[in-house]
C-alpha cells in the first residue's frame, strides 16, 4: 500500500516527465515575412472621435488606429471601419517561406485611445493576418513615434501554423511620406505554453509542496 508520501512524489515525477517530454517535442515556429499592398488596397492612418472616422492622410500626427481598404476612389484610399484589408507576403524565411507570395487578409485594429467595435484594441485573438495556413493574433500595440510624417508601431503577436506550435513573436509597422511597411518576426522560436502544460506545471509544483510538507 502506498504511503501519501511516496503518492505525492508519484505526482510530482509523473507532472514533471509529461512536462518536459512534452517541451522535448515542442517545435516552434522561426522566421520572418513581411507583407505589402496587394492591387487596389492601401493602409490608411485614421482618427476618430464620436463615431466619425476620418482617413489623416500624410499627417499621421493625430492617428488613433489603422484601416486595411481595398476602396480607392480617384486614387484616394476611403476607410472601411470594420472590413478587412488584402495584403500579400513579399518576403518571408524560415517556416514563413510557406507563405510567401500567397494573398491574405488583415483586420483593422486602434493603437490610442478606447477604441471601438471597427477598430478594436489588442489583445485580438484571432486577429488580422490570414493568409494559408498562417494565422497571427495581436497581443499588445506600442506607439514608437508619431509625428506629422511618420507613425512606427511594434507590437507583440502569437503565430499558428499547422503542426507547429503556437509561438510568440513580435511585428513592426512603419508609414511615412516614403511609404509603409509591415513586418512580423518569430526569430526568437518562442513557444506559448498550452493549456495542458500549464496544468502539468501546477500539479507538479503541489506534489513536490505535499512531500515536502508531509517529510517534515
């Protein structure tokens, strides 16, 4: 019959075996891509205020969120709060190289101020990018610079693919009188702990206390 001692240390042994066989198989996602205008979209700085949302144009000094459009009229990008935006990847490496060249879709979403149902403040999940298999959820938004001219935006993301796991990662989005781009990185291969491996975590942590505790 088993003691509650040599109990409490099964659960610890077997918490932390199925926690570190399961960080053995873990394969995170590592690369990078960046993504551009696909024909007839634009990315359009917006400030709204009472419900009115109105495109900055080249003065990104009063911006408060980002309009993915594929309207143009006269050659004039038009806002479309709450529609999403096509994008295609230009550039990509490591398990990004999936995408590249491939057409997706990203949402809107605020970076100042409360936000709103058309432009929505991360944490987004799912989020904007859709493109393949690639989903990418926006976790957090940092205003870098915001000027007349320039607004750069970094942020923390999480990426999925099939078969790989949920990894974290970061994106940067730069607009000047020069142009904008958009670029999203998971150089670093960092895993997002699963559920279950949360839970495994804590259960070997109680085990490990229970012996303790019951040793003294």
């Amino acid at each position: 019959m088993f003691s509650r001692n040599k109990i409490a240390v099964a659960i610890a042994t077997i918490a932390l075996i199925g926690l570190f066989s399961g960080s053995a198989q873990a394969i995170p996602i590592i690369g990078d891509f960046s993504i551009a205008n696909a024909g007839g979209s634009a990315w359009v700085p917006i400030q709204f205020d009472g419900g009115v949302y109105t495109p900055v144009g080249a003065s990104t000094g009063n911006a408060d969120a980002i309009d993915f459009t594929t309207l143009i009229v006269g050659g004039i990008p038009v806002a479309t709060p709450g529609a999403a935006g096509t994008f295609v990847v230009n550039s990509a490496t490591g398990d990004f190289l999936a995408v590249l060249g491939l057409f997706g879709f990203i949402d809107d979403f605020a970076f100042a101020g409360p936000g709103s149902l058309d432009y929505p403040t991360p944490p987004l999940f799912p989020w904007e990018v859709i493109v393949g298999s690639l989903l990418v959820s926006l976790d957090s938004v940092t205003i870098e610079l915001q000027s007349a001219t320039s607004l750069v935006l970094t942020g923390d993301v999480t990426f999925s693919m099939p078969g790989l796991d949920l990894t974290a990662g970061t994106f940067t989005f730069s607009a000047n009188q020069s142009g904008k781009t958009f670029s999203f990185s998971a150089s670093e291969g960092v895993p997002v702990p699963e559920p279950a491996t949360l839970s495994l975590v804590g259960l070997g942590l109680v085990g490990l206390a229970v012996a303790r505790r019951i040793r003294k």
